[in-house]
C-alpha cells in the first residue's frame, strides 16, 4: 500500500549483515529561500499588500496665486494565499520491530525534513523562475521582470534590459545603474540599493570573477574593478541550486521603505508530529506547514 513501510518494502534490512547502507542520508543543501525573501509573519487565510502612491515633484507658485494640490491614489493589491502543504510516512509495527538497522530508522524524520525543505525552495523559487513567463504576473498585471510595469502617474517603467543580457561586466554596471534611477508612481526618484547578485550554479564562477576581481575581469587593463572597489554589492553572490535557467540572473535590491519586496509569508512554521495508529499499531509521523510567497 501506498505511503506503508512494511517488512516487504526493505526486506534486506530484516538480515544481519550489510556492508553499507546509501542513499538515506545526505549532506543538507543549505537554506537558500531567506536569502531572496523578506519574512513577513501572517496570521490568516491569506494577507493583501496594497500599493499607494505618494505626490508629484513641487510646482512653482506665481505671487499672489495659490499652490498647486495633488491627490493620493491606490494602485495595485497584490493577494498572497497561504498554502498548506504536508508530507508523511507510516511504518507498520512489523518493520519496526524486525528492522535491524537504526540508521535507516532514524534517518525517516530527517529526510522527511529534508523533502519538506526542499518543496519550499521549490516553490519559493517560482518567482524567480517565472519572472520572465508570461500568463505569472503580479498586482500590476505583468511578469515580475518587465519592461511595462504601469505607474500610477502614468508612464511605465522597466527592471530588465530591453534585450537579454548575459552577466558580464558591462551588462552588470548597467543594471546596477538602472536600479539607481529607479523612480515611484509618480516619477520621484526612490533611494533603493542594490544588495546581492543572485545567479545560477552555472554562473558562479563568472559571478564571482565579477566582484571579487582586483582589476578588470577577463582582460590585461589596469583599470580597478569598480564593482568592487564601491562595494555595489554589498552582501556579494547567492548561489542558487534551485533556478532553473543557466543564464538568468538578478539584482535583489532592498525595499526602499515599503520593508518588503519579496515576499516569503509564514502562517504556520514547519511542525513535526508523531503517533500510533491504534488498531494497527503502525508507527504515523508527518510535517505540516503553511506559506505563500510574492
């Protein structure tokens, strides 16, 4: 039966002997996702962030005449739903009983763990991995990396370069540039800071050329490294085993003063229980735990 570890399912464990036993356990990949999310608690179904807009540049006021007034406008909501997921085991009392090695035994809750850990790196890394899909948009209404996303002003304003770049030097100087002018719904400039260089495992050798190098990467000039010697990126390479694209890269900025930006949203932190069932005997154990992202 599916989800029932019998004596059947691992009968070579029901024999003295074995050299070795793998595959149970490996070394735990570290934690990627906190590193590409700004955690924000919630405690219901789902939570809304709603965009406001601030006001227009100042006006001057001929003598004698009144000031120039503006209004303040709502733009996009952007609903993020907590989704539960869960995963778990059941051993019969059998197995338990005859199973002559604790290291598989142990090892259950472990990779339990593991898988649960894994799911949300998964499903936390969409956002990444969808931002340039079409048919995956935000509050606005478009992908998460687009050249039209709409001002409440007005206008549009784009957090990728026209054409797709490969991460080099010059692609890399321009996008920290262009995240410099970044502008508000209403075309004031906004102080957000660029503050890590997320790449694929692909790319983290030229990422790392990119901003450790003394001098110009990949040629004999004598030129400093400016990303380096500014200290652009100050919190350096993430290195993500879980994007999917080879060749995507992306600039995660601080939030300016909305404190948030990427969204990971924690309902119910991951909780581990442990019963028997009583008629069978069988040994139950399963993970819990409920987030959204955006």
């Amino acid at each position: 039966m599916a989800g029932i570890i019998s004596t059947g399912s691992l009968p070579k464990l029901l024999w003295p002997g074995i050299k070795g036993i793998f595959g149970v356990e490996y070394n735990q990949i570290p934690l990627t996702y906190p590193k590409l999310f700004t955690k924000v608690d919630s405690d219901k179904a789902y939570e809304e962030y709603v965009d406001v807009t601030g006001f227009t540049f100042a006006r001057a006021k001929p003598e004698g005449q009144g000031m120039t007034f503006d209004d303040q406008a709502q733009g996009p909501t952007t609903r993020i739903v907590n989704t539960t997921y869960a995963l778990g085991y059941i051993v019969t009392m059998e197995e338990i009983q005859d199973n002559l090695y604790e290291k598989v035994a142990s090892g259950r809750a472990r990779a339990n763990a593991i898988s649960m850990q894994q799911a949300k790196e998964v499903n936390m890394h969409l956002f990444y991995n969808r931002a340039f899909t079409a048919g995956y948009v935000g509050g606005d209404g478009v992908t998460l990396a687009s050249l039209v996303h709409p001002l409440q002003a007005g206008g549009t304003f784009a957090n990728r370069p026209v054409a797709g770049a490969m991460l080099n030097e010059a692609s890399l100087e321009d996008a920290i540039t262009n995240v410099m002018n970044f502008v508000d719904d209403k075309g004031l400039r906004v102080n957000v800071a660029v503050k890590s260089l997320v790449v694929a495992t692909q790319n983290q050798f030229q990422a790392t050329r990119l901003l450790k190098s003394m001098y110009q990467p990949g040629n004999g000039n004598n030129d400093i490294n400016a990303i380096m010697a500014m200290n652009s990126i100050p919190e350096g390479v993430v290195v993500s085993r879980y994007l999917t694209s080879p060749t995507a890269w992306f600039l995660r900025t601080d939030s300016g003063n909305s404190g948030y930006g990427m969204i990971y949203q924690e309902r119910m932190a991951v909780s581990h229980d442990e019963d028997n069932e009583f008629n069978t005997k069988n040994f139950m154990a399963g993970s819990v735990e409920r987030y959204g992202g955006g």
